[in-house]
C-alpha cells in the first residue's frame, strides 16, 4: 500500500495543491529568464494577414503598427 492511500484525504489535496503550484512557479521563474535572454520588440508580419504587428516586450503588449485591409484597425 502507498502512502497517500492510507493518508486523510486533504493530504492528497495539499499534496495536489503543492505540486500544481511548483509547476506554476517553475514555469513563471523560465518566462522570466526567457523574457530577459530572448528580447522580440520590434515590428513583425502578421502570418495571416496583410497587418504588421508592433511587439513591446518592455509594455508587455501588441498593438497593430498597419494593416492594410482595414486602415481603421491600428493601435
């Protein structure tokens, strides 16, 4: 028999708790050596469309820089 079986069942939920919020840290602590070793600001194509896109990774944001099928939709 295994541990958790014979542990009260908020052990198992702490323990589910505790794992998905290691996860949660882990993930959080490589976005943020990834955003400061992988800088992406600039002005990209749209894959899909004929838009370019205005990436701040410093605003943490993406607004339209131009698109030509609607000259309406920038910002």
């Amino acid at each position: 028999m295994s541990v958790l079986q014979d542990s009260p069942a908020w052990v198992s939920g702490l323990i589910i708790v505790l794992s998905v919020f290691s996860s949660i840290l882990v993930v959080s602590i490589f976005s943020v050596q990834a955003k400061s070793e992988c800088d992406i600001s600039g002005v990209w194509n749209h894959s899909a469309k004929p838009a370019e896109l205005l990436i701040d990774l410093n605003k943490s944001e993406i607004t339209v820089y131009s698109h030509d099928n609607n000259k309406k939709h920038l910002g």
